[in-house]
C-alpha cells in the first residue's frame, strides 16, 4: 500500500513594507530627537494626566507674582500709588523654589530609568557619543527651565507696558531689561540644569538623585548662613560655598553691575569677579562629572 506524500503548505503574506526613502539625518539630528523626546517626557506629553501636574503646575505657580503685579499696576494706574511695584524684574529671577524643585524631580526622571533600564546601548546604537546624549538631556532641563522662567518676565513686561501711560515711552525706558532679564534666566536655568544632571548621573535610582541635588543646594546654604552669623567673619569669602545663591549674586551683578548692597560680599574686593570664577567652577565640574560618567559610552 502506497501512502501519498502530503506536499507542505505555505502562505505568502504582502505587508506592503517598503524601504525609507526620505532624508536621513546625521549626528545632529539624533541630538535634535534625544532633546526633543526628553522635552516631551519632561513635560508629560503622551503621558497620563498625573505626569503633566508638575510641569503645567509649575508654569501657573511662576506666572502668579507677575499677574498679581501687572494686576495691582492695573489698579493703581491714576492714583498716586502708581510708582508701586509689587515685584521688580530683578526680584523675579530665582524668586519661586517652584523651579529648584521641577529640576529635583525631571533631572532624574529623564535620565536614571535608561541606566537602570539599561537602554543605553540601544540609543546608543545611533551615531552618538556620550557627550552627544549628555548635551541632549542638559539642553532638554535647560530649555523646560529657561521658558518657565523667561514666560513669566514677559507676561510681566508687556502687562506694565499697556496699563502705563504710554506703551511706546515704556518701551524705550525698560530696553535694558530685554537683555538683562534673558541673560540673567539663562545663567540660572543653566546653573540648575548641570547641577541636576550631574547628580542624576551619579545613580540609577530617581529618589537619590532628588534628595542629593535638594541636599546640596539646601546644605550649603545653611552652612552659608551660618557663617554670614558669625560677626567675626561677616564678610567671609566662605559664604560663596552657598550654592543656593551664587546665581542670584550674578542676577545681581547683571542688573546692578554690582554685587547687592545686601550681600555678605558687598564689602570684598573683586566680589563679582569672585561669584563669577565660582560659578563657572561649578558649571565646569557637573560638566566634568557628565563627561566622567558617560565615558565608557565611546569605547
């Protein structure tokens, strides 16, 4: 008895795939995407509601003074209490912990869960160093920062400039602001920015990353004030280790051209030339402390 072969079956399926056929980016484009999607999940687009609280929050809180101000400007503009100001350009950069506390918590959550994922080799797999990815979430906290804290300024600007007198007058009065208030935003969103990425870098867990960037901002000023206390030492070169306000004593040189009479340093020589070598001292070591962890990415 002869049993047929059954001839084996087989299906072709059409999925219509297709090769890309547009226009490849290069190095540069893979940072642009990096930044972009750090910016997004920063941010809490495409995310559940619960993840879009802080940041949207935050832009509401930061936006109050400078209501409140051109509400008040509003109120008072034919009474003799015009020349009130509830809140000065100058006052306003660095005035809410709103933004300390916003790096605190996005720093690390875009940055640990791709060590502790262990991602990193796949969005590595692109043209990108470790420099690359380093630049991208940098870029991504400094961006989210330097809007939450240039928007305000602006609603503020132009809110004094039409409830005054004359809107054209005003403007050529407060030119200086222009500059000075983009400039003094970006020397703090950038300060924040590396502090809060270097410290993400250090660990995998987001909870420490928080807790260290919040520590060491909040110690050294206590440990600051602590020495401003201290009459002996009254102006005591010490009180630059108070990392909470060494960009505020550049926000201050910036507007005034020197340091605030109400600082401890107001009485050293050279005290911003000081503030400033601090500053990029401690902008050089995160930058540093980035570079170090990221290293062995271009191996």
């Amino acid at each position: 008895m002869t049993v047929a072969a059954t001839a084996p079956k087989g299906q072709v399926y059409d999925r219509g795939y297709r090769p890309y056929e547009g226009k490849r980016g290069g190095r540069g484009a893979v940072v642009r995407a990096l930044w972009i999607a750090s910016v997004r999940r920063a941010l809490g687009l495409r995310r559940s509601w619960r993840q879009k609280l802080l940041p949207w929050g935050l832009l509401v809180v930061v936006s109050i003074p400078a209501i409140v101000a051109v509400g008040i400007a509003y109120v008072t503009r034919n009474t003799p209490g015009r020349d009130f100001h509830f809140i000065s350009y100058q006052e306003y950069v660095g005035v809410s912990s709103a933004l300390l506390l916003f790096v605190a918590v996005t720093a690390p959550d875009i940055m640990c869960p791709d060590r502790r994922q262990r991602v990193l080799p796949l969005i590595l797999s692109r043209p990108l160093t470790g420099l690359d990815y380093a630049f991208a979430k940098v870029s991504a906290i400094f961006t989210i920062v330097f809007a939450f804290g240039f928007l305000p300024q602006v609603v503020l600007f132009v809110g004094r400039m039409l409830v005054s007198d004359s809107a054209l007058d005003y403007f050529k009065g407060h030119l200086d602001i222009l500059w000075k208030v983009p400039l003094t935003v970006a020397v703090l969103a950038l300060y924040y920015a590396l502090l809060g990425t270097a410290a993400a870098a250090m660990t995998t867990r987001r909870v420490v990353a928080a807790v260290t960037f919040l520590g060491t901002m909040l110690v050294s000023s206590v440990v600051a004030h602590a020495v401003v206390e201290d009459q002996a030492a009254r102006h005591s070169l010490l009180t630059l280790v108070n990392l909470l306000a060494l960009p505020l004593q550049l926000r201050d040189v910036i507007f005034e051209g020197h340091i605030s009479i109400d600082s401890p340093l107001s009485g050293e020589p050279a005290a911003a030339l000081l503030a400033l070598v601090v500053y990029l001292a401690v902008i050089a070591t995160c930058a540093a402390v980035l570079a170090y962890r990221y290293r062995w990415i271009e191996r």
